[in-house]
C-alpha cells in the first residue's frame, strides 16, 4: 500500500472536488484525509491518500492529467495521530506578524502545529479587520505550560487568547 499527500491549486470551479473524488476513486485510491478551501477564488486543498502498490503509478498520472490544477505530489507514510492534541485560539485587530509571532513562540516550546486556520473579517462597529486563528497543537509532555501560557498572554495587549482545558493544566 501507498500513501501520498497531494497539493492542488487552481481556479475554483463547481464540481471541481467531484472531479477530484472520482479520478481517486476510479484509479482505486482511497481518500484518508483532507484540507480543502477556496481563497480569493483559488482552489487550494491538500489531500492524504493511498492506494494499493499496483494501481499508484497511474493513480498519480491521472491526477497530474486533471485540467487547470498545480499538483505537488509528495509520497507519505501514515502516522499516528497524538491523542493529547490541545487547542489555541486567538482574536484580535489584525496587523502584519501574528501568525509569525505565534508560531515563532510555540515552535521555541517544542510545540508542533498540527492544524492551523486563520482568518480576517470586518469588525463590525470599527470598520477594520478582525484577524481570528485555531491553532491545533501537539505539545510535549516535558513543555512548561505555565511558562508558555505567559509568553502567549504577554504577547500583546489586543489579542485574546484561549486555551482548551486540557491547556492550562
């Protein structure tokens, strides 16, 4: 059996995941896992599949044949996923460096992010942006949670951040 993660991008279109979906399907593949959006009328997803070792070669040729599409096509070995995953979330005027300034945080921690959405909407009685984030994180059993849980309070004074229960422990 194989394994691959596949990136695609290209102009969103109706039918474009069904498209997707039926190519695996008809090459024998089978659809693990997924992350897919449209941003700025882009199609980006990313997807986790495997198939047997028998039909991947034209599997992946016919993936590189869809029309329109930029593949990235990465071979993948499955993993367990970390049954202690903890959640941040994070609010506040958007500017430039949030994201950076986070995850530049959480990775001096150890701290992997396994997950990460993001995004900006209008305040409503401002006019500006309000920039919002669910970071999903894999945190060491050996991290000092009482000191990351200060360097992400201290960050700045108009972001709230929240943590999960399991977080503040």
């Amino acid at each position: 059996m194989k394994h691959f993660v596949i990136t695609l991008m290209g102009p969103d279109r109706a039918g474009l995941v069904d498209q997707i979906s039926q190519t695996i399907f008809m090459h024998h593949g089978s659809w693990q896992a997924s992350r897919l959006s449209q941003l700025a009328g882009q199609f980006a997803g990313i997807i986790h599949l495997s198939v047997s070792d028998t039909h991947a070669d034209a599997l992946v040729h016919a993936l590189r044949e869809l029309d329109g599409l930029q593949l990235l096509i990465t071979d993948a070995k499955p993993v367990t996923p970390n049954p202690t995953t903890h959640t941040l979330s994070v609010t506040g005027n958007d500017r430039r460096g949030i994201v950076q300034t986070l995850s530049q945080l959480l990775a001096a921690h150890g701290i992997t992010i396994n997950k990460l959405n993001a995004q900006t909407q209008s305040a409503a009685n401002t006019g500006g942006q309000i920039f919002t984030a669910d970071f999903y994180l894999d945190i060491p059993p050996d991290a000092d949670i009482s000191m990351l849980h200060e360097a992400l309070e201290a960050l700045s004074d108009d972001l709230i951040v929240e943590f999960d229960s399991n977080f503040t422990q």
